[in-house]
C-alpha cells in the first residue's frame, strides 16, 4: 500500500456514515488532508483542544453550488468519497431524493474527476439495480450506473445491507434492526456479517477499499470497478 500523503474529499460527512467516513480519515496516517462539503457542520474529533488541522470544512447550503466548489479545491483530492444519502421522507418527494441522491452525488463526483481524483467510493446498497422494482434499489442501481459512466480509474461500491449504527434522527425499523444485529453478533459475528454491518465498519471498508485500489492492490477481475458485498465487509476489515 502506498506510503504517500494523500489528500481526499467527503461528501455526506454528517450522516451515519459519513461521520465514520470523517473520523477515520482524519485518523490515518496515510491521509494529509480531508475536504468535506455539507449544509451543516460536521462533527469531527478534535487534535487535542484545537480544530483538526488535516479538515477542511466547507459549508454550502446550496446543493447545486457543491460541484463548482469541489472543482476549485486545491490540492485536488486523490480519492472522493460519498456517503451521501437520504430517504424519501426527509426528502419529501421521490423527486427530491433523486436530485439529491443521483444527480448531486454524480455532479460532484464528475467535478472531482475532472480536478484529478482517480478514485471514487461511493456507499451504496446491497442488492441495488437499475432494473429493481423497489424504488430506493432502483435508485442506487442507477447511481451505480451513472458512475461507472463517469470513468474514474478506479470506482468501488460499497453494498452494504442494514446499517447499524446511532443516527440523529429516529428510524424505526432500523431501532429493530439494530437490535437483532446486535443480539445477533453477540452470539457469533457470522450471523450479523452477511445482513447488517456497523456504520464505522463499513467506512474502515470503504477506506481500505479506497487506498488498495490506489495502489493497484485490488482483487484481480475488480480493477477497474470494485463491488464489495454485505459478507465481503467485515472480511475486508479483518484481511487489512
């Protein structure tokens, strides 16, 4: 894996995962700086008393303004990271979920290629396709396919099935769902593994994923675009 500072940026940093995404970023040793752009600030550890020096924080309400100012960030970022999503409630329309979900994430996403990221991990969901006739599947499936069309050298997705994890606001069925993870997990991880994955292990994932690509270290057959399944998660984070 390379030993090179790398410079990278975060898209979706105040949700579940991004927030992981976030923390564990500025963590490593690898990463010299992290860019992130949101409607609100993003909670990150601080270095001691002071604000972490390796975070940039940009603040835009203006979703359509997020593009242009990922294109103006110098240096540019190596690798772009996503974990940018919502539901149609918070939404409050179909319709506004998909300017959000789909076209704010490859906007941006196609602003980071052309600044010279060459690696894109997006977080995604297990099972997604275009061809879905569940509506939120058939929206991460289209993504996928927008951003494969995009052309980074290297693109991974993260599927991951329910995610576990304290969120701000209140999800019912994934109260439950983290319930039964958790209970699950407890007696043997293999029952968890391949249905629920916690929030931070999936941004570990993702960050692994992210630097072997860029090292050339991805699975043979998944050098141009890496798909990392429910199971593949926590196997990945347990294989470095």
């Amino acid at each position: 894996m390379t030993n090179n500072a790398i410079g990278v940026a975060l898209l979706g940093s105040t949700g579940l995962v991004g927030s992981h995404f976030l923390a564990n970023l500025l963590a490593h040793t690898s990463i010299s700086h992290v860019d992130t752009i949101s409607r609100r600030t993003p909670h990150a550890p601080a270095a001691g008393s002071t604000p972490n020096p390796k975070l940039i924080t940009i603040i835009e309400k203006d979703t359509s303004r997020w593009a242009s100012r990922i294109s103006q960030l110098s240096p540019p970022p190596t690798i772009f990271f996503s974990g940018l999503g919502t539901t149609r409630s918070q939404a409050g329309s179909l319709e506004n979920q998909y300017k959000l979900e789909l076209d704010t994430n490859i906007e941006c996403a196609k602003a980071a290629r052309d600044a010279g990221a060459k690696v894109y991990v997006l977080v995604s969901s297990g099972s997604a396709s275009s061809s879905s006739m569940l509506p939120y599947l058939k929206l991460k499936g289209q993504i996928e396919d927008a951003a494969k069309e995009l052309g980074f050298e290297r693109t991974i997705f993260l599927r991951p099935g329910v995610i576990t994890g304290q969120r701000g606001q209140s999800r019912p069925f994934e109260a439950v769902a983290r319930f039964v993870a958790s209970s699950a997990g407890k007696l043997h991880s293999s029952l968890k593994d391949g249905w629920a994955q916690d929030a931070d292990d999936i941004a570990n994932a993702g960050i692994i994923a992210g630097l072997k690509s860029l090292a050339g270290e991805a699975p043979a057959g998944s050098e141009k675009v890496w798909i990392i399944e429910q199971g593949d998660i926590a196997r990945l984070i347990r294989e470095g």
